[in-house]
C-alpha cells in the first residue's frame, strides 16, 4: 500500500473512532452511532444508530446517557464471497 494510502486509511480509521460530545452534533451529520460512557468515559453498552433531531417519535425514548457519538463509516461494497451467494 503506497504511503497517501495508508495516511488516509490512517485519517479515516481516527476519525470514526474519535468520540465527538452531543453538543457537536448537527443535522448535516445525519445519522451516527450514539454511545453510552461509563464514569471512566469508556463505552459501556451497544450504541444506537439515530438522529439528535427528534427522530424518535417518544422523546423519552431517548435515552439521556447517550452523550457522545460517532459517524456510521460508509460502505461502499460486499466482500466478493457475498457475491458469490447471490449468484
């Protein structure tokens, strides 16, 4: 893998694992994944994947504690053996 490669692999990798608060999240971002931290600001339990903009239909429905959150990577293709099943 040639060097601008890797160094965007790298860029890409620190930016869907770097943890943004609430208060950074916009409606441009659309939706991401939304993380519960513990007292030690680890993750703590599985995220949900939902819009901070009223999205669920019950505002008790969201849950307070889900404080920071993540972008959802892109997916741009299948893996050829899960093509291969569709044939």
């Amino acid at each position: 893998m040639s060097e601008h490669k890797t160094t965007d692999a790298a860029r890409e990798l620190s930016r869907l694992a770097t943890l943004r608060p609430r208060a950074e999240w916009h409606e441009d971002h659309g939706p991401v994944l939304w993380h519960h931290l513990d007292q030690h600001g680890r993750i703590c339990e599985a995220p949900i994947v939902a819009r901070d903009d009223g999205e669920l239909e019950d505002a008790e429905a969201w849950p307070d504690y889900f404080t920071h959150w993540s972008p959802l990577p892109y997916v741009n293709h299948l893996p050829e053996a899960a093509h291969a099943s569709e044939a």
